[in-house]
C-alpha cells in the first residue's frame, strides 16, 4: 500500500506550484533550526533534518497532483517541517542537551495535528492525500516519541510497539486483503492520536519520574491496542459475505 493515495499525471507546470512551496518549506526549516542552536548543534542534526525533509518532499511531489498544495496541506507540511526537527535532534544526539526545546517543537506539531483537518473542512479542500499527510506525521512523530523514550527513558523496548503497531497493521494488510478495506471516521481514532502524543510528550518530560513514565507509556499502548482491535473486528466483520 503506497505511503500517500494513488499517483496521478502531473504536469510541469503544476509540479512548480509544489516545487517552490517546498522550498519555502525548506527556507521555514532553515530559520527555525538557526533559531535553536542548542538543538541544532553540529552538521549530523542538519543531516538529519534535511534528509527527513527531502525525503517527504519527494513523496509530496510524487503523489500530489494538484498544483499549489492549498492552506491545509501548508500547515501540515509546516508539521513536517517540526518533526524533521525532532527527529534531528533524537538521531542526532542533541535530545539529552536541548529536552526543553525538543519538547517544545513537538509540543506544537502536536497543537497543529488538528489545524490542517479544520482549515481541510472550512475550506472544503479535504482530500485522500491530505488526510494521508497527516496520518503518516502523525505516525511517524509517535515513532520517534516510542525511540526516545526507549532510549532515554529505559522503559524498554516494548514502547516500541505503540509506534510500531500502525506500521504492523499496514504490513499485516499485505497477508490479509480485507484489512485493506476503508474505515468509517471515527472521533475515538483521532483522540487516541492525540493522547498517545500527548502521553508520550508526558513521559519524556523530565519532570516525571520512572513510575509515571511508565504507566503514560502504557495507557498510551493500551489505549491504542484498544482501536485497533475495534477496527480490526469492524473490517473483519465487512470481510464476511
């Protein structure tokens, strides 16, 4: 199952349109890592960050066809540019000497998760892309939250299943076709998301002792283990004739 909806043609002069909003996406990351020297210290956290960068903006140039991305795709596309940073400073090894700040970028590419679906819907410019963009940040921010705390935290590494389990149930899809089906909206999916971010942001605060981490780790895992064992059942159920 391909990262993004399916591919359709683009012509040039739309893939312009994308092309310069990217590289305003690029200038944004630029002046936001000069902006924290302490988290983006040394030329392996720029590495990182625009590897992470390029690499969405590849996709993002792949699989959008449209043109000019539109004021939702923009807001997500600046949480991209967040999450780069976050997963600078946690590759790199600036997350120990810049927490604070670390926390603070994740903490608004949290805030922005339900910006780009508002403006989405005020704006009638919902599409299947967009609301793959966010899914897959989304996706990916908590894997890095599940690595820091695994690695910072000592909480072992069964934090990795919370980032890992969207990632096991795209591959079980490949097995199990009917897995592959569409899923209804759902108010209950999109608030796990955000308490398993908010949770995990929780557990890596230094604040916290090991005990709390923990059990924010484990609400986080329990909580999603219980959607998707809702959503499992639910497309099980749709498979049956």
């Amino acid at each position: 199952m391909p990262l993004f909806s399916n591919a359709s043609s683009c012509t040039p002069h739309k893939s312009l349109y994308t092309a310069f909003e990217l590289l305003l996406g690029s200038l944004i990351l630029i002046i936001l890592g000069n902006a924290l020297p302490l988290l983006m210290l040394g030329s392996s956290n720029w590495w990182v960050a625009g590897g992470f960068y390029a690499f969405i903006s590849i996709l993002i140039l792949i699989f959008w066809p449209h043109g000019a991305l539109g004021w939702a795709n923009r807001v997500t596309l600046i949480r991209a540019v967040l999450v780069a940073i976050v997963a600078a400073g946690l590759l790199a090894g600036a997350f120990k000497n810049a927490i604070w700040q670390w926390l603070l970028i994740a903490v608004i590419a949290l805030l922005l998760d339900g910006v780009d679906g508002w403006i989405a819907r005020y704006t009638y410019s919902h599409s299947t892309f967009g609301a793959r963009f966010d899914m897959e940040l989304d996706a990916l921010l908590i894997m890095l939250l599940c690595v820091g705390l695994w690695e910072f935290e000592s909480l072992g590494a069964w934090v990795l299943l919370i980032g890992g389990m969207r990632y096991l149930f795209v591959m079980a899809g490949w097995r199990f076709k009917w897995l592959t089906a569409p899923l209804f909206a759902s108010f209950r999916r999109k608030a796990v998301c955000v308490w398993q971010v908010a949770a995990l942001l929780l557990a890596l605060t230094p604040l916290n002792s090991p005990l709390m981490a923990n059990l924010l780790a484990l609400s986080a895992l329990v909580s999603l283990a219980y959607s998707f064992g809702v959503d499992v059942r639910w497309l099980y159920a749709r498979s049956k004739p």
